[in-house]
C-alpha cells in the first residue's frame, strides 16, 4: 500500500498544480491545497488502485485517474461536512477545518471546485482508453451524486427522518462503491460484480469508527470484514487482495484475526 499511497499522493499534486497555473486566486489555490494535503488515510483511493492491480490493469493510469477523482470527491465532501450550515467542525485532520482556517466563503469555493477538478482530471488522464471513459465517469458520478451517493447522504441529513441505513450507505458506502467498481472498470473488468466489496468495506468503515465503544463494535467489524474478503469476484490476484484487506482490517482492530490470513 506504500506504493499506491505515494502514487495518490504525486496524482493529487499534479492535479493541484495544474489548477492553480494561470491566473487561479491564490488564496482559492490556497484552501484547496489545505482541504487535500495532508490528507487522511487515503482508503478510498488505495482500494481503487488495488482492485485494478487485482484485475491485472493493462494501463495503471487510468486507475490512478479514477483514484484520484474520488478521492478529490472525499475531500469536497469532508469540505461541506464541515461548514457551519451542517456540522460547524472547528478542526479537520488535527488541523483548523477549511472554514476555520479560510472563511465561509472560500471554503464553499473550494469544496465545489475539488469536485470539478475530480471529473476535469479524471477526463484528462483516461483519454489512452476512452471504451472506458463513458462507465468511469457513470461509476464515479453515481457516488458523488443522487439518488445514493455524497449528496444524498448529507440531503438526509435535512430531513425530518431517515433511515439509517439509506443515510449510511449513502454518506459513507456511496465512494466505496464507487471506488471498488471504478478499481475493476479501469483495469476493462466487469464492475457491477464489485459492488458488493464496496458496500461491505463500507459498512466496515462506518463500524471502525465505533469500535471503541466495545465488544459489539468489534464483533460486528470482524463479521464485515469477512464478509468483504467474501465478496471479492474471481480475478488474477484474489488471493493478494483478501491479504491486503485484512491487513488493513488491523489498523482499525488488532484483534481481527482470520483463519484467511494463514
């Protein structure tokens, strides 16, 4: 994961640094980059990376491309989240959060340019495989948007009442779909059977943030896990890729351990 994390990381930059050539106002330029580096985990993007290296990607680069924009897509929408109209979150990442730091009104700009700048660098970058370009751009859009993707999950947040599945799956599980599909599409796979991984993974990642909270957190998290490994279709590097997830399972629990791992 080193190595996909790096690779996100010099994506995200470029992509940045491309924006802010020109004539781009620099304290715009200035909240994106705050709203982007440093960034979190990264989860999203790695997964994509590595459901295409599981797939055997005959063009990495496209995969990077579809990373990238969902994770430009996270970061707007951790943007949003934070504004006073919703959460009102004073830090983000250990750091002020956007609004804190550059004001309402820049932090609003910058959220709705990041998630320009997603599709405007996702378009950019898959031009070498454009039978792919049109189901990307569908996979990715579906998790940003309605009826079940980012948008949808901070809407519920408006109404008088919402199921909390629908908001969950939406709010949080919405990019891990996205991410997974996006992961197998770039590499030429079918994506629909990849849906399922995302929509475990993330449920799993809605559980991490609970698990503190005791043992039926835990419990529940180590279920999902196994049921995420589960649902990862027939491809090259199926094997790998159930490595990796549980490896990754660990950051969050120590205490999942699969009779998959041996």
């Amino acid at each position: 994961m080193i190595d996909a994390r790096a690779q996100v990381e010099q994506t995200l930059t470029a992509v940045l640094n491309r924006a802010r050539n020109g004539n781009c106002p620099p304290r715009l330029a200035a909240a994106m980059d705050h709203a982007v580096f440093p960034g979190g985990a990264r989860i999203r993007p790695q997964l994509c990376l590595a459901v295409g290296g599981a797939c055997n990607a005959d063009n990495p680069r496209v995969a990077l491309a579809a990373a990238a924009a969902i994770e430009l897509l996270h970061c707007a929408s951790l943007v949003h989240d934070d504004l006073p109209c919703f959460d009102n979150a004073p830090l983000r990442r250990g750091q002020p959060s956007l609004h804190a730091a550059y004001g309402e009104r820049l932090a609003l700009l910058a959220g709705d340019t990041l998630i320009v700048l997603a599709f405007q660098a996702l378009a950019e970058s898959i031009t070498e495989s454009p039978a792919r370009a049109a189901e990307l751009f569908e996979i990715i859009s579906r998790g940003a948007a309605v009826p079940a993707g980012l948008a949808a999950g901070q809407a519920w947040e408006c109404e008088p009442r919402a199921g909390l599945r629908d908001y969950q799956r939406a709010k949080t599980g919405a990019l891990f779909v996205a991410a997974t599909m996006a992961g197998a599409c770039a590499a030429g796979s079918a994506a629909e059977p990849w849906r399922e991984l995302g929509e475990r993974l993330g449920e799993a990642c809605q559980v991490a943030t609970e698990v503190r909270q005791g043992p039926p957190s835990a419990e529940k998290l180590k279920h999902l896990v196994g049921l995420a490994v589960d649902a990862i279709p027939a491809c090259p590097m199926a094997a790998e890729l159930r490595l990796l997830i549980l490896l990754e399972a660990r950051q969050y629990m120590p205490t999942v351990h699969s009779r998959r791992v041996a």
